[in-house]
C-alpha cells in the first residue's frame, strides 16, 4: 500500500496531462502518457518453512509520440520510473528525438476524438481487503492450505510449496485528443501443489488454486489444499493407452487453451498477416451450431474487466463466435486501420511500445449438460487434465500436445494416464464439439466450461 499512500503526493491524472501538453509543445503531433503504481505480496512455503517473502512497491511512466508525415506518422516510445522535474523531461526529450527517426507509418494515429471514453460506475475492480491480513496470517494462509493437503493421505509424502499472493494497482491514461481516465485494481490468490508417491514409487504432482478480486471471496485454505490432494491423488499409478482415435473431454482448466487459440486466430493482427486459420471467414461457419465464444471487458469484478483500453476506448462486450458462425475480429486502432474496420475496444500495452490486442473476460459460454452427463455419454476416450508444449499452429490449424488425464470406459473415469499426445486440427476440432458443460466458472480472466470433441488422436504405445 506505501506506494498508493507515497503516490497521492503527485497528482498523476495532473502529471500525465502535463506530460502530454510538454510533448506537444517538443513539436509532435500526438501524446499518450501512461503511468501504472502498484504493490505486490508474496510468500511461498514448503514443508511448513517460509521459502520466500516479498513486498515491493513499482510505479512508472510510458510515452509515446507520434508525428505526422506526408502520409502517415512517425511513431516512438519511451519509459521511465524517474518522476522528477529532470526525470520527465528527459523522458520527452528521448522519445521526440527517437521519433525523427523511425520510418513512416500510414497506418499509425489515434483513434477519432468521438470514440474515447469510459464505462461509468464502480466495476467492482479494487477492494482494500486484501491487504487486511498482517504478513504473519498471510503465510499462515499458506501453510494451512500446505498441511491440509498432506493431511489427506499418507502417500502425499512432499510438496512443491503453497503460495499467498496479493496486490493493488493503478492505472493513468491521457491523450491529447481530450482523453484522461485512471482506475485501480486488485487481487489476492492461494495456491498449493503436493507430491504423491505410489508403492512402486512413481511420484505425481498437481496443484489447485483460488484467486479473487477481494480477499473475502478467496476460497480457504483447507478446501484448496483437499482439492490439490485430490487431484495429485488420482494421477498415481498412470499408465499408457494404445493410439487410437476416441472422444477427448477438456476440464474446464485445460479447455480455456481452446478458447484462447480461437482469440488468437480472431485477432486483427494474426488476420493482415495472413496467418490465421479465420482468414477471410467473417460472417462463415467455423464451430459446431453449439459454440460461443464472447470477449467482454464490461463484466464487474472480472479479471479482465477495465473501464477503458489501453488507447482510451471504452471497454466492450464483443462475440467472436455465435452460434458456430464467426462474427468479429478483435482489434485496436492500428489493426483496425489495417482492415478497414473499426477498434473492438481491445488494446493493450505496457509502458513503452506500441498497443497490442488483448483480452477482457473471455469465454466460451455454458451449455446445458452437467460434466458427469458428458462423462456418461462417452463409451470409452481421454479426459484431460494437463497439457503441455504449445503445438498450435494458428497459420494451418494444426495441434498437437502433451497430455495426461484420466481413460473414460463406460462413462466411468477409471484409471490415470500419461506420456501421450493429443493431436488434431484446430480447423476440425471446433467443428468437433459435440457437448458443452455447464460448469463455466471464472478462476482468471479467460474461462470456458467441460467440453467434448470427437475424432481426435491419441497417440500413446
């Protein structure tokens, strides 16, 4: 919190405008400031000992000139954590004389004077509780998450460490098309990862967590560290299936890949490079009748909820998939410019260089059927629990990945599995989708629910 407290000596909405008015009177055409403060907790334990702790406080300032051209602009960025008289003009002084340099751009430029602007009323982002733990009960937090864990069974016999995290944040945007907007956030987390080891020695590992804007809706320590037991548990004695084509259920913690890979395919820029699988497929079938997929931004207390985006637009709720059909792209101003569209209200950046697109809340929304519902329509397949490499080619579709989970026969979840690999086309795979459960819960700011998708490989002995 000291950085907060420290911070409310500066007016920075006022020091971000004064950044911009310097900047503009450097010579450019346009100015964007933005300043971000923040703190961070962190302590870790493992076997009841405290391995780290850490408070720290950070805040910074990013600019970014643009100077127009005969046909487009010339754009730079700087940044700086030097608030001082000397510290910010060296800071304009860096970028205008970086911008006479740079090559021209006809796509680069602020969004239109009309399109900025923020959602009004409390989004629900920032609440103080979760510094209310002293440091001490903060650790404790960790250990009772630890001990509950390894009380579950004696075959947990070590632990990879529990975790208590927690953080404030905030965030100044100006312009000079007119723009000023700040917002803070926070969030607190618990997280604990035990290691189980069977008779024949074989050791497995897993972990669970909770993460929330406010500390009082953070689940407790004892039923995150039963269920990180649980799931450790159910990985012993894993074995190897033979290769074969069956249905692949994704838990909801492994199918948000999917929907992040459908994002990445919709994003303006992974469009005008050509290097998307949803090319030219705007308004075209690209998922089974069953799958929607929503980036909304406007959620209160979401993880990726913000008032506004990172070039001063106000957030939004856009569809990328609807009922199976692809609807949008997801776009900033540059992007946008390059596609002849208009911004999503989805950029992102950090301090210095230029936006990039980013998501708010995204997810693929619930179906009607309950998990157990899809298990039992499953005569015998894969249901994931991990995932590991990246191994999708958004470009071709292709996907491949490490797994293990659990072998579905009968509808049943029997036995553990492991060391295979699930492979398909992204293309195939979203047309695949033959259930969607109704489990859609937010643990981060990209969630979907159980799905089922048929005609995968499994390759394995």
């Amino acid at each position: 919190m000291h950085s907060l407290e420290q911070g409310e000596a500066i007016d920075l909405q006022c020091l971000a405008a004064d950044i911009v008015t310097q900047a503009l009177r450097s010579g450019v055409s346009d100015a964007e400031v933005t300043i971000r403060e923040g703190d961070e907790f962190s302590t870790s334990v493992r076997m009841g000992e405290v391995e780290t702790l850490k408070e720290s406080g950070s805040r910074g300032v990013g600019l970014r000139v643009l100077v127009q051209a005969d046909d487009g602009y010339r754009v730079a960025s700087t940044s700086s954590s030097d608030f001082t008289p000397d510290g910010i003009e060296h800071l304009v002084k860096g970028a205008v004389a970086l911008a006479q340099v740079t090559s021209i751009d006809p796509f680069a430029g602020l969004a239109e004077p009309g399109e900025f602007g923020q959602m009004d009323g409390d989004l629900q982002l920032y609440h103080d509780d979760v510094y209310s733990l002293p440091t001490e009960e903060r650790i404790a937090w960790a250990r009772r998450a630890e001990a509950a864990a390894m009380a579950v069974d004696t075959r947990l016999v070590n632990s990879d460490g529990a975790s208590f995290d927690a953080a404030t944040g905030r965030r100044i945007f100006a312009n000079s098309r007119g723009f000023s907007g700040e917002y803070r956030s926070s969030y607190c987390s618990i997280a604990v990862s035990p290691i189980a080891q069977s008779a024949n020695g074989e050791m497995q590992r897993d972990y669970w967590w909770s993460q929330a804007r406010a500390f009082r809706n953070l689940d407790q320590p004892e039923a995150v560290g039963q269920e990180a037991a649980r799931r450790t548990l159910r990985m012993l004695d894993a074995r190897r299936v033979s290769t074969q084509q069956a249905p692949v259920i994704f838990a909801p913690e492994v199918a948000r890949g999917l929907v992040g890979a459908i994002f990445d395919a919709a994003t303006g820029d992974a469009i005008y490079r050509g290097a998307s699988i949803f090319n030219g497929l705007l308004g075209e079938t690209v998922a089974a009748d069953t799958v929607t997929v929503i980036d909304d931004g406007t959620i209160p207390g979401g993880f990726g909820t913000s008032p506004f985006d990172a070039e001063g637009l106000p957030s939004r709720r856009t569809v990328i998939v609807e009922r199976g059909v692809l609807r949008n792209y997801i776009l900033n101003t540059y992007s946008g410019r390059k596609l002849g569209m208009k911004s999503t209200g989805n950029a992102g950046r950090g301090l210095a260089g230029n936006p990039h697109l980013d998501a708010g809340n995204l997810f693929l929304e619930a179906g009607a059927q309950s998990p157990d519902e899809i298990l039992r329509g499953v005569p015998q397949g894969l249901y994931v629990t991990r995932l590991m490499g990246q191994g999708v080619n958004l470009v071709t579709g292709d996907y491949s990945r490490g797994a293990s989970g659990l072998w579905i026969e009968n509808g049943v979840l029997t036995y553990p599995v492991q060391e295979i690999t699930i492979a398909g086309n992204l293309k195939d795979m979203l047309r695949s989708i033959t259930a969607i459960g109704s489990d859609l819960v937010f643990r981060g700011a990209t969630a979907a629910p159980t799905l089922r998708v048929d005609g995968m490989t499994i390759a394995g002995e």
